[in-house]
C-alpha cells in the first residue's frame, strides 16, 4: 500500500504542484531524471565536457533531433573555449532549478544540459515534429476557395491561422490538460473583438478538466460544453483554417489540440453547422439558393419517414386518389407495419454506411453497390418492404448528407426513430408535438452563454441576413450577435466606387 502511494504521487506531480529543486551534484540530478523516466531504453545520456568542468546532455531519442543535438549543441560547446552556455548555443533555451519541470520537458522532446556544481539545469528545444503533408479534409471539400487542411502539428495549424489574420490582436493562449497525457491546448481569439467574458469562460472550463487522458478534441467538447446529453453539437468542429479564421473575424474563439487537425470553434449556432464556405466564395444569390436547400433537407431528413408511417397508418384520406391504390398494392404482401418496416430500412443504411468507413479504401466501394443493388431489390422482391419506402429511406438519406457538419448530420439520423415512433403512435398530432418538443429544445439551448438558436430565438432581424440566405458580402455591415462581440459594427464593407459614380 505505501509503494502505491508513493507511485501515485509521482504519477500526478506537475512542476507547480510539486517542485524538486536540483543540486549542485552532476550525479544527483541526472540519477533523479533517470529514475523519474524509469531508465527507460530510449533515454540517451552523453558525457560533454565543457570548459573543464564535469556535464551531461540527456534527451530521448525517440522524440528530439539527434543531427540537431550534434550541430547545435555537441560541437558548439566542444569547439568554443571560455564560452558560456548563453552564448555557444545558438537555438532556444530556457534555465530552470526544478528537477520535476526539468522531467517534464525531457518527456516533451527536449535536451537537457546537466553540468557539475550548478544548479541550473539548461532546456534546449530539440523537439522533431512527425508532419504529414497539408492537403484538402476529406470531409470538408468546396467546390472554390482554398483546398487546406489543419495537420497534426499544432504550430502548422496556427501558421496557417496567422497568415489570414495578420493583425497584432490575434492572440493565442496555450494550456496543459491530462495528468497522463500532458497535452497542449491553445485557445484562439482577436483581442478587443472577441467578448471578454466569453474567453474567459472557456479558460475556465478548460483549467476545470481533470482527467488522467485526453487524447483527442471530443474529450475536449465533453468537458466544456452546455448540455452534455442534448444530441445537438454545441460547439463547431472543422478541419479548415479559412473557416476558423471566418469565425474568429465574428468574435468567436477556436480551441486547438496538439496531434489533432480538428478545431473546436465556440460558441456555435444551430445555423453556424448550415453554413460552407463554398457559401461565400460564390455570388450571394447561388450561395443563398444551396443554403436554403441544406436547411430544407433538416426538415425532410427528420419527417419524410414519420409522414410516411403517418398516411399509411391512419391518414389515407390524404393521399391523392390517383395513388392510393398503386400505394396499397405495394403494402398488400408486406407483413410488418410501417414502423418496423421503416426502422429496418434505416438500420440497414446505418449499417452500410458504418461498412463503409472501417472497410479498406479499395473495397469500401463495392459496399454501395452491394446495398443499393442487391439488398435494395432483394428486400422489394421477398415483400419484406415497399417501393415506396425505398424511395423514401434514399430521400432520407440524401438529405442527412447534404450537411456540411458529419456530426449534425448524424444527429439527424438519429432524431428521424423519435419522430417514427411518434408517427406510428398518433399519426399527424404526434408528429407535431415531437416537432413542438425539439423546437422548444432548441430555443432552450445555449452554447457558452449564447442562444443556439439564434437569431430566431431570441428574434433578431439583423442577422438573418446571414442565416438562411446570404446577402452580398458589402451589406453584411455588422456582426451576428451570437457571440456578443466587442465591436458589432463593421464599418469596411462599402461600395463607395458606386456612390462616387453616382455623384459624377
């Protein structure tokens, strides 16, 4: 039980909570440091001599630049006499007298220097990021504009980032989550624009996470957002810079992760995971045409099968006369009721596109074909469902896809079983009260503070001109007022070429 004990809290310490000042003892030091990782094989120790005196460099192999050590380290303090550290080393450093800081940034890829009857314990940056090449998101692809993506390299992501905001007030914030893991977060936001109450409340969910692990940006969505049971994402997720840069130019705040290429964007709207950037690099009437479609299909996505379920089970009066009877000659051998009928259908499709994902690249085609073709006609042929609701599942389906978000796009699957079963159980009045239900839901939710479903509840005309349709771009005179920013008022958007045509 005592060595537990003693392995527990050597497992959580933190250079804050638990400093350990180093000695004036070579031995001493580099003893503790190779216990903390626990002589580990990938931890290399070299003896370097420098200005006669007794020092040591120890780094991991596995994570710092060895040819960087040799040339930046190794041969400038072999090669220069009577030269401090200062000035021999020509890449970044820090000095610290904390032996558990000192750890910490050993495991973090960094080389340290040790030397004999000092204190001070050098952090050289050695640290070789793994990058994979920036290319396009598979999942986030337009049509015009630009074609990169976030990596898993955060400095990269925040390149890119600074590059379409080229202003002194973007700021960036970085934290330390996971007692394990120790991973790096940065939070994102223009300063004197975004509300400061709003950065301050992500800061503080985010310095409120406690747990051993966070691997990945969901971990992160858990811990900071609203209502953790509502089905509706509460923060925007994207894999694209000029779509953080856009949101960041709106107030809003973006949350990065060290290994991830995914971006957490807060606060968001129900009608933000509507909008694509293709919205905006077309003219304002195209980009209105297909905003108006993606919303359209939220509504058919949720209610094509329940109305469905509806006619068939106690509605027939309103299907028009001239097809009501190839509609019942198709129900005529089906022995499931239309629930259990459309249920299965939807858990088929669920399964195809679940094939789809996990199989390898090269077969997962053949799953498409293999479900709309045979499946599709063998399921009609053994009267095990209808034609129509083929037809109807493939609508369903379509519009589920048409969202920019995969994540809303799942929830509209999901949300489309409710609505079936209130269908199938009072017809038109339960499809209406379920209706009834999810808007007050809506109106109900809040994302960091912030209506999420704004701008229709609470009403506000202004913003309208960016939520169903897009105006053109010079009209867009003020910012939505979701995220309450600083300055709502966006006086560079003119067309003062027309007025100065006008007074000529």
């Amino acid at each position: 039980m005592k060595s537990r004990k003693k392995w527990s809290q050597h497992l959580y310490k933190t250079p804050q909570d638990r400093p350990i000042s180093a000695t004036s003892s070579l031995s001493d030091n580099v003893d503790y440091l190779q216990r903390s990782c626990f002589y580990t094989d990938d931890l290399i120790t070299r003896n370097l001599p420098y200005n006669n005196n007794k020092a040591m460099i120890l780094y991991l192999v596995s994570l710092s630049d060895v040819e960087k050590i040799q040339k930046a380290i190794v041969e400038p303090l072999l090669l220069l006499k009577n030269c401090s550290v200062e000035e021999a080393v020509p890449v970044n450093f820090k000095k610290t007298n904390n032996l558990v800081e000192a750890e910490f940034a050993l495991n973090a890829g960094q080389c340290l220097l040790v030397s004999e009857g000092s204190e001070t314990i050098y952090i050289i940056d050695t640290y070789i990021p793994v990058k994979r090449a920036i290319e396009e998101p598979g999942n986030e692809q337009v049509i015009r504009g630009s074609h990169e993506g976030f990596v898993e390299h955060m400095q990269t992501n925040l390149h890119m980032i600074r590059k379409r905001i080229n202003h002194p007030n973007f700021t960036v914030r970085q934290f330390i989550v996971g007692r394990l893991t120790n991973t790096k977060i940065s939070v994102l936001y223009i300063n004197k624009l975004a509300k400061d109450e709003l950065i301050e409340e992500i800061e503080r969910r985010i310095r409120s996470i406690s747990s051993d692990s966070i691997q990945t940006p969901g971990f992160i969505e858990e811990f900071i957002e609203d209502t953790p049971f509502s089905p509706f994402p509460q923060v925007l997720n994207t894999e694209r810079p000029d779509r953080v840069a856009a949101n960041l130019l709106d107030g809003k705040a973006a949350i990065l992760m060290e290994g991830s290429p995914t971006v957490l964007i807060a606060p968001a709207t129900f009608f933000s995971l509507y909008q694509s950037p293709d919205d905006y690099n077309t003219r304002s009437l195209v980009g209105s045409f297909f905003r108006l479609i993606r919303l359209a299909s939220f509504i058919i996505a949720i209610l094509v099968p329940a109305f469905y379920i509806s006619l068939i089970s106690f509605h027939y009066e309103v299907i028009p006369i001239d097809m009501i009877f190839s509609v019942k000659s198709g129900l005529t051998n089906v022995p499931f009721p239309p629930l259990i009928e459309a249920a299965f259908m939807q858990i088929t499709l669920e399964l195809l596109k679940e094939a789809g994902i996990r199989l390898p690249r090269p077969i997962a085609p053949t799953i498409g074909i293999v479900g709309g073709l045979v499946i599709g006609n063998a399921v009609v042929q053994a009267n095990l469902v209808s034609n129509i609701m083929i037809v109807v599942v493939a609508i369903t389906a379509i519009s589920s896809f048409v969202v920019p978000s995969n994540e809303m796009s799942t929830v509209l699957r999901i949300l489309g079983f409710p609505f079936m079963i209130a269908a199938a159980t009072f017809g038109f009045i339960g499809i209406v009260f379920a209706l009834m239900l999810l808007l007050m839901h809506l109106c109900k939710l809040e994302s960091f503070g912030s209506p999420y479903f704004a701008p229709f509840a609470p009403i506000n005309w202004k913003d309208i001109k960016d939520t169903i349709i897009r105006v053109p771009r010079w009209k867009m005179n003020t910012r939505p007022k979701d995220a309450h920013p600083s300055i709502e008022k966006n006086e560079y958007y003119s067309r003062e070429w027309k007025n100065n045509d006008k007074q000529k």
